[in-house]
C-alpha cells in the first residue's frame, strides 16, 4: 500500500501555551533534520494541532520510518493514505478496501474513530462511525466490533481530502532537541559515554563533545573512532560540534609529579576542568558523563566526589545507577555498540596505576595537585589553544 503522509503524535503532558508552539516547531524543524537524506519529496506541516508528514510522490517507506524513528519527542508515527471526497459510498468502499489490503486475516476486532476537521461535511462524526462500521461488517463475516479494546482502531479524518490510518509505529518518546538547551558530553571510545549522550538528548538537550587523546600514545584510528561515535549519536540528537583535546603534556607532567595510585583521578579532574571551559565558551548549560557508581575504581562514590569536587557546572550521569549489561542494550538498540567495542587505546588505560585508590580523600588529592603549580596553568593554556574542532553530523 502506498501511504502518502505520516501522522506524527507526540504526547509529553505538559506542553501548554507558548511551550507547544517551540516544542511544536521544535519538533518540526528535527524532523526536516532527520527526513533531509531521504529520497523523496516531503513538506511537514501543523494543522488543527496536528504534524503532518507529506509526500509527493515516490520515496523510501523503510528509511523514512527508521529516519523519524530517531526523531525524539515522536511517540507514534501513523502511515496514512489520502482518498478524494467523491461521496459517502465512494469512501466505504476505499474504507472497505483499506481494511482488506491491511488486515488479510480478518479474525480481528475494530472500532471506527472519525473526526471532522471539515464542518461542511454532511456526515457527524458518530453517524460517519456507525455507518463506516456496518460497511466493514456486512464485507467480511469474520470481523467483529470492540469499542472498548479493539485490535484495529480505524481512524478517518475528513479534511479536503479524507484520510484513513489504523497502524501506529512506535517512536522514540523524549523532546524535540533544542527544547532543553545545550550540554557538553564527555565523549570517549567506550560503551557508556556515547549512551549517556544519548540519553540526555533524549530530553530535549543538544550536545557539545569533547574528546582528549594522547598522541603518539593513542592513534589516529582511536581518534576516528571517536568521531564515528560522535556521528552515530548525532543521528539522535543533530549535529555535534566536537573539541579533540591534545591531553599528552598534561598526562605526562602529572605522571611525572603525582603519586601513581592519584593518577586517574587527577586526570580526569584535568579532564573535566578543560571541559567545563569549552562548555562555558559554547553555552552548555551542564557536563555529562557515561559515569556508573562503583563500575571502576575512579567511579566509587568517593572517587566521584573528588571528580566533581573541580566542577562548577552541573554535571549530569545519566547512567548511574545502570549495570553495564543495561547499558550494552541500550547501546546495541542506538548502534554504537559495534563502534564502541572496537580495540582501541584509550588515553586514560595508558597511563594508569596497578593499584589505583578506590576511597581518594580529596584534601589530599587537592595537595597531590599543587605539586603540579609550576607548569599546569601553560599547559592547559596550551592543550586548550590547540583544541581541534569537528562538526559531526
Ligand atoms: P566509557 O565507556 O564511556 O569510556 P568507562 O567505563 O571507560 O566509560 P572511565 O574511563 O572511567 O569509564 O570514564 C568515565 C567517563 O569519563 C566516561 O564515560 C566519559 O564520559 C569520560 N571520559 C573518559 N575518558 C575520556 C576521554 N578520553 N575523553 C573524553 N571523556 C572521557
Ligand atoms: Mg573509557
């Protein structure tokens, strides 16, 4: 069957007054995002509080779907076909014959759902539901009517043209990016960080990236892997801008002068300090991270705390209270899983102690950091001048 418009629906409760219209034309504008490579030629609309997904002529059914399906704030997608208003029995035929080509098994239950958005039409609503209904029972025998937990519920819409849908497919729920400001995502090549980014855009938030490598250290292809992760997520959340940090000096300074069990934790309190600066300069309202309670030694709650005690920022871990098998899942559904798991250097495994603290105090990580007074400032003066800029999308 060839559908010629997609019926978005999207139900966060709370939208009222001004907030519908940006969550609306929020929305709107994601979609056209997302729908750009797609072949065909669409126009998305808003009637009578409704969006609207349009086709002219030919297009790819599959990826259009698969293309909305990453589209956040959606929560259905129904596949709709437009009949020309030749009559009342012209439309039970075309109603008829929608119901055949859908539903070739007929051991099913229905209700017909009409709403009249074209007041001229000389049918009500209730009449257009009786008389729609009887039509479908007197052609197929086997169907029977459920008003109150049918299997296919059959919607008509008179407008200019009337339209008939019955199938919803399932979208990704959240808010439309760019509803909820911008936050900066610590992005590395692992599992977690990029389904951490995921799920905060999932709330309407954009996203900023910012990835430290250590060349010669860490390679070229961690570096690129880096970058396909980024892109992966941007088909979620639009395009990323991502800050590639040259963070060897700094690695290595910190190896030369702090205590080897600190290392982590120091660095990643470097980490999140540069991070912050790039998050303040490009209006990020928050820092997020793949962090889960207790996954490794610099995630206890103590060595989160001293991580976060550098922060001004708020800083959102969206994954902490996942297990790593909950957050697998969750990125094999966003396919990044396959990415993520290639073997690359990562700069945090090279440098890092046998035996690293699992409970760091953090006055004494404070004290360890001052051994660093010399040079740090011009470095991270350094590290955060040549930052690397990548649009991903
Ligand atoms: P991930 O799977 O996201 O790499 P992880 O389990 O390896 O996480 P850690 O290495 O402790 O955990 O990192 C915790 C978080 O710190 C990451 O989720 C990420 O947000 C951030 N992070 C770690 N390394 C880097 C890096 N090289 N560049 C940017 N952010 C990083
Ligand atoms: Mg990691």
């Amino acid at each position: 069957m060839r559908f010629q418009s997609f019926l978005i629906k999207y139900g966060e409760i709370g939208i009222k007054g001004k907030n519908r219209y940006l969550f609306e034309d929020a929305l709107m504008r994601q979609i056209r995002f997302a729908l750009r490579d797609v072949e065909g030629t669409f126009k998305v609309s808003k009637a009578q509080g409704r969006i609207y997904v349009d086709w002219e002529g030919d297009y790819d059914y599959d990826e259009a779907i698969e293309c909305l399906q990453r589209v956040f704030g959606i929560v259905g997608i129904c596949p709709v076909i437009h009949v020309e208003d030749k009559g009342f029995e012209e439309l039970k035929k075309e109603v008829v014959s929608y119901m055949d080509r859908m539903y070739p098994d007929k051991k099913i239950t229905f209700k017909v759902e009409s709403r009249r958005g074209k007041k001229s039409y000389p049918k009500r609503s209730m009449e257009i539901n009786c008389d729609l209904g009887e039509a479908i029972l007197n052609a197929f025998p086997e169907i029977r009517v459920d008003v109150h937990k049918p299997d296919v519920l059959l919607n008509i819409e008179v407008r200019d043209e009337i339209y008939i849908y019955s199938e919803i497919i399932p979208g990704p729920g959240g808010m439309p990016v760019g509803t909820n400001g911008k936050a900066m995502l610590l992005l590395s090549g692992g599992i977690d960080s990029p389904v951490a980014g995921y799920m905060v855009s999932k709330r309407g938030v954009g996203l900023e990236a910012t990835y430290f490598h250590a060349p010669p250290y860490t390679s070229e292809r961690a570096k690129q892997k880096v970058i396909d992760l980024a892109k992966l997520v941007s088909r979620y959340s639009g395009p990323i801008k991502l800050h590639v940090v040259n963070f060897t000096d700094i690695q290595l300074y910190i190896y030369d002068k702090c205590p080897h069990d600190e290392l982590t934790i120091i660095m990643r309190r470097y980490m999140m300090r540069i991070a912050e600066h790039f998050a303040r300069e490009n209006d990020c309202l928050g820092l997020i991270t793949g962090e889960s309670i207790g996954q490794v030694a610099s995630q206890t709650m103590q060595s989160l705390a001293a991580t976060n005690d550098v922060c001004t920022m708020p800083v959102y871990r969206p994954l902490i209270g996942f297990d790593k098998q909950e957050i697998v899942e969750v990125s094999e559904k966003i396919d990044t899983y396959e990415t993520s798991i290639l073997p690359f250097e990562d700069c945090c495994t090279i440098f890092v102690a046998k035996h690293p603290v699992t409970k760091p105090n953090i006055g004494k990580i404070r004290k360890s950091e001052e051994r660093l007074s010399e040079k740090i400032d011009e470095l991270m003066k350094e590290a955060i001048e040549t930052t690397e800029v990548i649009v991903v999308k």
